[in-house]
C-alpha cells in the first residue's frame, strides 16, 4: 500500500468510527444553527417507495442545515441495470439500498467496513439474526434498515363458516385442513382453494416459499464457505438420506396431486394474489408489502395475517427482503456517505422509515417495542425469524426453480435428478 493509500484509508477509518458512534448514540451531531454540522449533498438511491418516503429523507439531517440528502427512487425492474451503467460510467449514487440477491451482482462497488472499525460483535447485536446476511471475511457490506417478511393472509370468513377459531401453525396443521376449506365439485373439480402450492407459474411469490421451506429446514440455498459462494440446494440433511430439497418438494407436490388429499391447486386457476383477494382462496403466502395492495384491492375482503407456517422441531424462520444501506466505493463523496449512512441507520431515522413505509425494522432495540399499528405485530415478530439468501442472480434463478417445478410436474425427471439439475445450473450462475 503506497502513503496515498493509507493516508485515504485513515481518513476512511476515521469516519467509519464517526458513522458506528453516530448509529449507537454514543455521539450526536452538532444540532446548533450555525451549521457546524455534517455538510454536503449525498445521493441515494433505491427502490422503496411511498409519498411520504421523501419526508423521511429530507428530515433525517436534523438542523445540519447544510447536509443535503437527495432520493432517488428507482424502478425495481431496472434498478440492477441503472447502477450498472451509472458505475460504468462514474456517474453512481453515494449510497443506494441493497438487498441480498444483489450483493454479487454489486461486489465491485461495495466498500465493505472493516470489523476493526464496526466490531463484528457489535454488529450481531445491534441487528436481527437475518442481518448477518450482510457480513463476510472481510467486513460489513451495508447498514441493514428494514425487511419485508414473508407472512400468511388469512380469510377470516371461510376460518370463522368451518368452525376453525385460529390459523394453523405449522404445515402439519395446514395439511389437516384441506378437507375442510378446498370445495370440489363431484367429478373433482375444485371450486375455492384452501392455498396455492405445488406449482410454480401461477403462485405469487414462488421463490420466496420455496425458499421459505429451505430455510426452515437448514439449507441456505447459497452459502459463503472459504470466501466463494457455493450453491447447497441439493445438501441433505442428518436424519434422512434424501436431500432437504427433495423432501420439501416432495411436500409441495401433494397440493397440485389430483389423487391426493391435500390437492387444491392446478394450473387452470389466475394468480394465488388474484383468487385470494377475490375471496376464492382461504390462505395467501405474501409478503408484508403487500398488504395495502390486498386493501386496495378488495376493500371488503375480510381478512387477517398471522406469521408464516412453520415446521415442527426446528427454529422459527420466513423469507424476507432485507433492505441495507451500501456505500459506492468509488463514490468522489465517500467520507461523507458514511457518514450518512450512519445517520440514516440512526435508531429515530429507521423509526420513520419502518413507520412510513408499515415495514418493520432490523434494530433489534426497536423490535422490542410494541407497535402501535395492528398489522406491525405480525410483521415485526416475522422481522425477528426472516432470513434470506445471496441470490445470485434473481432473474435467471427464478427461471431454474421454475424448471425444477416443470420438470417434476410433467414428469420429464424425477424429484432427485431435477434438483441436481438445478444445483448444477445454479453452480453455473455464481461468479
């Protein structure tokens, strides 16, 4: 390292301190008028969104009178692609939001914080367990802010007519009560579903279940081993010869299986988000985020959501989406968005983001609160179990599960060989 370097890398060691006193409250910034605070114009961008999201971003400097924030909401179907092109061309954001399905995608232009600046303890207990998503060998790769965690909606009519005073709560139980909430014609047809599983084209939130049901059953899909990312989706498990993977298919098949008891869903049926909100459908695995779409939606649907199924004897998980703050490395404006990002990830900044946008946190401080919305109850529980995965690549991913899925259902291979198919076309994809 030539004197340049590590005179840049004091400055930056320097602010990462300021930036870790800053989030625990150790420090405060200068809140006087003459603005001896922090001082600059910092780009953010991402893909949150809400109409009082820009509040949020234009409070959160307090009276440093001349810190300038300025968000920049993307589209999420082109949100990869934008930065690309913006790094590219040295034309990044500061800082934008990340979550883990682009942490390989980004690994070029993310300045990871040495734990030697954010001690890796106080990391872990600063932020949910799912946090450590973020965290490799070499340090922090962003400030992790809010998750949208994968919940079950429930028609509370079609529970209350059959007698069920509350959701099931694991997958046992689910399965004991499709008797009872899927209605069939006599030749079989079926006329309301109890849920939409077993397939994968139709199913809102596909990926997001299946990894659910991984996850629970130990298998991180992606794993960090010796510093390289490895898929383990075939990895099995001590108690049973067969993979997790195929098990759990195994299970979800059952759904789609017209001679087996739990059959309640095939491909003649429109989206699981469409037959639930049209009443058709008594439970809907979704995201939290999804909530006042469902409201908007049908604003007469008698609902509720409770957290996801679970298995039994194993702990407590869901998927989620876990949105963190990254810091361009090759940003002209680095010192500076560290020093935001710290701001940003501030107890009371994170507050307002979780309220504004009725997601819940990743402070583990604020999760100990009762929260005063309804919904947040659920929903900050599911934040505490939600884990998720470093996707690779979440387009061509998504495309792999789905030909896991078609390739069992047209019986084109069997359960074992299509899961080795898709492990070795997700070794393909990891760079």
């Amino acid at each position: 390292m030539n004197n340049f370097q590590t005179i840049l890398s004091a400055i930056f060691l320097a602010f990462f301190v300021f930036a870790v006193l800053i989030f625990s409250g150790m420090i405060k910034l200068d809140k006087t008028s003459n603005g001896s605070g922090l001082k600059g114009k910092v780009v953010v961008w991402g893909t949150l969104s809400s109409p009082e999201l820009y509040t949020v971003f234009e409070s959160a400097p307090g009276d440093n009178r001349d810190l300038y924030i300025n968000y920049v909401r993307k589209s999420p179907t082109t949100y990869q692609q934008e930065l690309i092109e913006a790094f590219a061309s040295g034309n990044g954001p500061d800082l934008f939001f990340i979550t883990p399905d682009m942490i390989i995608k980004n690994k070029d232009f993310l300045y990871k914080i040495p734990f030697e600046s954010y001690p890796e303890k106080v990391y872990r207990d600063t932020f949910t367990d799912g946090s450590d998503v973020f965290l490799d060998s070499e340090g922090i790769m962003g400030f992790p802010i809010i998750v949208d965690p994968m919940v079950m909606y429930y028609n509370k009519n079609k529970l209350t007519n059959e007698g069920i005073a509350v959701p099931p709560i694991t997958w046992d139980e689910l399965f004991n009560l499709s008797a009872r909430l899927t209605k069939k014609e006599n030749d079989g047809t079926i006329l309301e579903s109890m849920i939409a599983l077993g397939r994968y084209d139709n199913i809102n939130n596909s990926k997001e279940i299946l990894s659910t049901l991984l996850l629970q059953s130990g298998n991180s899909i992606i794993k960090l081993e010796e510093g390289k990312y490895i898929s383990v989706l075939d990895e099995g498990s001590t108690a049973s010869p067969k993979s997790t993977a195929e098990s759990i298919l195994n299970f979800l098949m059952e759904f789609s299986n017209p001679s087996n008891l739990a059959y309640s869903w095939n491909r003649s049926f429109s989206s699981s988000f469409d037959m639930f909100t049209s009443g058709k459908l008594s439970f809907y695995l979704g995201k939290a985020s999804e909530l006042f779409k469902i409201q908007a939606t049908n604003p007469n649907l008698s609902f509720d959501v409770t957290q996801m199924l679970q298995t039994k004897e194993t702990p407590k998980r869901t998927y989620g989406d876990i949105y963190a703050l990254a810091v361009n490395k090759k940003s002209a404006n680095t010192a500076l968005a560290f020093s935001v990002a710290g701001l940003l990830s501030s107890k009371d900044v994170v507050s307002n983001f979780s309220t504004t946008l009725l997601l819940p946190p990743v402070s583990k401080s604020l999760l100990s609160k009762n929260p005063k919305e309804p919904y947040m109850y659920t929903f900050n529980n599911s934040a505490i179990i939600a884990r998720s995965w470093v996707d690779p690549n979440p387009v061509s991913t998504n495309a792999i599960f789905e030909e896991l899925f078609n390739n069992i259902l047209s019986n084109k291979l069997d359960v074992e060989d299509a899961i080795s198919r898709a492990q070795g076309q997700l070794e393909k994809i990891i760079k």
